[in-house]
C-alpha cells in the first residue's frame, strides 16, 4: 500500500511538473528572448484611423528592443510592399527604406512580392539590408535564385538560432504566370525536415521558421516536421493571440495592415535550447495615442513619400480625344476602354468589367494618375477563365435584367430586349462578329469581384482554367499610356430595346 | 501547370459552404456570401473570426475547408 501511494505521488509530480506542451517550469540556465514580428503590410505606413503607421510602428520596436538589446530579434514574414498608393506607386521603396532603418534580421518573401514581377523584386531586395529568405523557392532547374537565401543562424544571448524561410507553393497559382514563370514553389514539408537537421548540426538551439504559408498551413507544417520550435506566420492576416501550440511548436501571427506588432517572449533553457514558457499577451497593438512611443526619424521617411506621391499623381499617364463618361444603365465609352484594356493585357477573347465598380468619369485632355485611381479606385485584379457560349449568354441574361448596373463589356455585342421578361431578353450575341454558340468555349477575363460572384453574377463561378493577372488599374495604366491619344466611343456594343 | 488538379475550394461562413477559386480571399468569401458584408467588415460592425477564434482581415488567404464566423463587433 505503501509502495503503491509513493509510486502514485511520483507519477502525480510528473504529471504536474510536465504540461501538454512540455514546458516545465524554471531552470537555473534559462534565457530569455523576444521575437518581434510583423507581417502582412501591405504598405501600409501612413497613419490612418485604424493604425499608427511606420512611425508608431518603429517606436513600439525601439521600445521593446532597448528593453532587451541582446536578446531581442526582429523579423517579416511577407506581403511587406504591395497594397497602398504610397507603397505601390513607388513599387515598395518606401518600405525598404523604412525596414532598412530598423533593422530588420530575417524578411521572408510573400506571394505578392511576386506582383510587380522579377526585376522589381529584385531591386526591392539589391535596396534592403536584411537577408530574404525562401528555402522553398527555386529556379525551374532546382539551382538558388539570386539574393535569396534559405536560413540563416543568428545568436542572441549565447542561444544559436536558425531562422528558415518559407514562402506559400499557391504563389505559383495566384500571381499573373509571367511574374513566376522561372520559378519552382516546392512543398515546405519536402524542405524543411532536412533544414532543421542541416540547422541542428551547425549548432542552432532554436528553429524559427519565418512562414508565409498561413496560419492552416503553418499548423500542418508544425505537425508534419518534427523539430520545429516557433512558426512566425503570416498569408492568413490572422491575429493569433495567444500563440497556437502545434505538438511542440508555439505558431504565432500578427494580423496585418500594420495594426499589430508581435511580441512573442520566450523563456529558453539555455543548454538545450529548449522552450521553456512563452508569452500569451504577444500582440500589441499600433496606434497613434498619445504617450504611444513614435519614432520621428521613421515619420520622416512617410512623410518625403506622403508628398511625393502628390506629385506622382499629377504624371500625365495618356491623353483622350473625349470625354470618358461612365454609364450603369448602359454602354458607356470609358467601360468599353476598361474592357479593352482587359482584354489587351490577358489575351482574352471577351472582357466584362462591372459599372459598379467604374466610379468616375475622366474628362477629356490630359489623363492624371490620379484620375485613373479615382475611376478604378478599388484593387481588383485579373481574373481569366473559359466559359461555355451558354454561360456567356447566363451573364448577359443576368445583365439585362437591369437590376444592378449593367455589364460593360469588350470583345462582344448583343441586344436587349427589355419588354421581354427577364432570363430571356438577350438576342444577337456575336464574339468579334461571329454569332456566339453555346457549345463553344469562350476565353473571358472579368475582375476577382465578379468571379467570386459578385453582385450575383453567380455564372462566373462556373469558369475553368483559371489564371490570376495583374492589377485592373495598372494594366488600364498601361493601357493608355501605349494607346493614347484615346477616343473611345460608345459603338454599339450593348444595344437596348425598351 | 500548377493548380490544374483542383481550381475550387469551399469554405464555410456561419456554417454555410461557399464555393471558391482557389486563391481568393476571406474578401471574396464575403462577396459570394452576402452582398454588403465587406463594407460593413471595414466599417467596423462586423469582424471575421476563423474557427480557432481569432480575427481574420479581408485579404487573409483562404484554404479548402477554412472556416469563417461572423461576429458583430462593439
């Protein structure tokens, strides 16, 4: 009896000094570490009422860095340039610069690093100080791409670290095909067991992955490869708070749009490396409050931007003989031009843009860059895909019944009958003058608002061979500035009978 | 090519499948649920949260079988 009672306050002391996680409590080696992490900015650096931008950003690292300048590592994990007007318009620099001043240890590559193409990315990467990494990204004959590399190992507090990069294999699917065409996106569960192992022998005692994968993905990831201590995680624009444990790896994210910081603490057994305890409270937030720490160097930097881009959206970017007017109960010249465009930029044999979406007029002279934001302002990309002749004439039938603005449309001509009832007023189809049968399958590019079936246009989700191209705004951009002067007219490609 | 084996994924919002191209957004999650739901997101009525309950922005990349709730925010 006696024997059974000790062998069960054993047991009982195990059990209690050991979680699910197996983090114990204390150790007389333990050193401590903080991971700060960002991701998923997209640009934005400006203030706004939602976040305090780049300057309140760059305070709140300062601050927890001065707190602990040995033990402290900064890292990105993706989509840092793309999204803002300030960003986009001076393809990211402005947030190079800003990742620059702060120093940044690792930054891993995002699918929308990919969104400019190559040659942007790489001057993005020539400009930054910080390493870029992607240990899954390789040319198509397996060799490294330039100034990409796979990990690196830093060391904080005598603790060797190794940070991996991993980038999301659905680049290769979301991104316009030209940007990503020399490259192989391999699976990060094929890379990274071997990493670890290659890591662990060189002497590193904690294994980050720098993830843009998604907070599922990172989760599968984290059960799948064994040794992985921390997934900093971004793709998902997910605020993980507190940290997710996978097996034995603590995943954390830190939402996106500059609204948070990730401040994730670490307590490390300082022989084996092992986490010993970790911080729950690990998001903080960006605002611009007063007493908020702010850095007035970063606000610098923002504001030089901030005024250029005043200046960027005065550039001439073509010309039109016309006005361009926007039409919803009709064809309207600057839709047809819209659509045009479209169609130009994917090859496509048809082209639908939806009126709701056109949201200015630009009057004729001199096209601003501006005014080309104020038209399209939404951030709508390319969407291509095959349909049938009966599913193009669906989408017509759903545009004539008039009940949100009507489709504008390239590429195409039909009639309205509007006294007819509706799904059955649409007659004398024609796809560059040829009667459209609905047998046939039509190559049609539209914007990712519809084909995810907005505004109903539930047809559009029907499409096969999808492929993503680039931004609406700049292949219309482009657009004009190879073709002006423009004189779109309104031409008889929608023609209602009422 | 990549992505010819499965061009759709569904995803549930409150429970209800939603058909998807893959690649799209909780933003097109949204479009395709509900008209409107996007702007009230960005307004600040709404917020997504996905199924471990922790919120989600517009843009976050979407899987096959994520799962999205609705939560009124304030």
């Amino acid at each position: 009896m006696k024997g059974f009672r000790l062998a069960n306050l054993v047991l009982a002391f195990l059990l209690l000094s050991w979680t699910a996680i197996g983090y114990a409590a204390g150790s007389a080696h333990s050193v401590s570490i903080t991971i700060l992490h960002v991701n998923d900015l997209h640009g934005h650096i400006q203030t706004t009422a939602k976040s305090g931008g780049a300057a309140y950003l760059a305070g709140l690292i300062e601050q927890h860095r001065s707190a602990d300048p040995g033990g402290t590592v900064l890292l990105a994990a993706g989509d840092m340039f793309q999204g803002t007007p300030v960003s986009n318009v001076f393809k990211g620099k402005p947030v190079v610069e800003i990742m620059n001043r702060l120093k940044f240890d690792a930054v891993t590559l995002g699918n929308h690093e990919f969104d400019w193409g190559w040659p942007e990315l790489l001057k993005i990467m020539e400009q930054a100080s910080s390493p870029y990494l992607a240990a899954n990204l390789v040319n198509r004959d397996m060799s490294r791409p330039p100034k990409i590399n796979k990990s690196i190992l830093l060391e904080r507090k005598g603790v060797k670290m190794a940070v991996i990069g991993i980038i999301t294999p659905e680049t290769a699917f979301t991104t316009n095909p030209r940007n990503v065409k020399d490259f192989k996106f391999l699976q990060p569960e094929s890379v990274l067991p071997k990493m670890v192992r290659v890591a662990r022998a060189k002497g590193a005692k904690l294994i980050i992955v720098l993830s843009h994968c998604g907070l599922e993905r990172d989760v599968k990831i984290a059960r799948r490869v064994q040794g992985i201590d921390v997934i900093i995680g971004g793709h998902s624009h997910t605020a993980v708070t507190p940290p997710l444990v996978a097996g034995k790896t603590i995943i954390a994210q830190a939402g996106s749009n500059g609204l948070y910081l990730g401040v994730l603490k670490l307590e490390i057994d300082g022989k084996s490396g092992r986490v010993i305890d970790y911080s729950r409270d690990n998001l903080k937030s960006i605002t611009a409050s007063a007493g908020s720490p702010f850095d007035p160097e970063t606000e610098k930097i923002v504001s030089r931007y901030s005024d250029s881009i005043k200046n960027e959206f005065s550039r001439v970017v073509g010309e039109s003989g016309v006005d361009l007017l926007r039409n919803s109960e009709g064809e309207s010249n600057l839709g047809n031009l819209i659509c045009d465009a479209m169609r130009s930029e994917s090859g496509a044999e048809i082209a639908f843009y939806n009126s709701g979406g056109i949201r200015a007029n630009i009057y004729h002279g001199k096209v601003r860059l501006e005014q080309a934001f104020e038209a399209l302002p939404f951030d709508n990309v390319l969407v291509s895909m095959d349909l049938t002749g009966e599913q193009v004439k669906s989408i017509l039938e759903k545009s004539a019944s008039l009940e949100i603005g009507i489709l504008q449309v390239s590429g195409l001509k039909y009639k309205i009958n509007a006294s007819k009832p509706k799904d059955g007023r649409v007659e004398d189809v024609t796809v560059n003058g040829i009667r459209l049968d609905p047998k046939n399958i039509y190559r049609v590019v539209t914007n990712d608002f519809l084909a995810a079936g907005g505004d109903r246009f539930l047809t559009f989700k029907e499409g096969k061979n999808i492929v993503y191209g680039d931004d609406v705004r700049e292949s219309f951009i482009r657009y004009l500035e190879k073709r002006s002067p423009v004189t779109p007219r309104v031409e008889g490609r929608i023609v209602i009978a009422r | 090519m990549p992505g010819k084996k499965k061009e759709r994924i569904t995803v549930y919002v409150d429970g209800r499948p939603v058909q998807l191209y893959r690649g799209m957004t909780v933003r097109h999650a949204l479009v395709s649920f509900e008209s409107g739901l996007c702007a009230a997101v960005e307004e600040g009525g709404i917020s997504v949260m996905d199924e471990n309950g922790f919120e989600v922005g517009l843009d976050g990349a979407l899987e096959d079988g994520s799962r999205l709730a609705l939560k009124k925010s304030g």
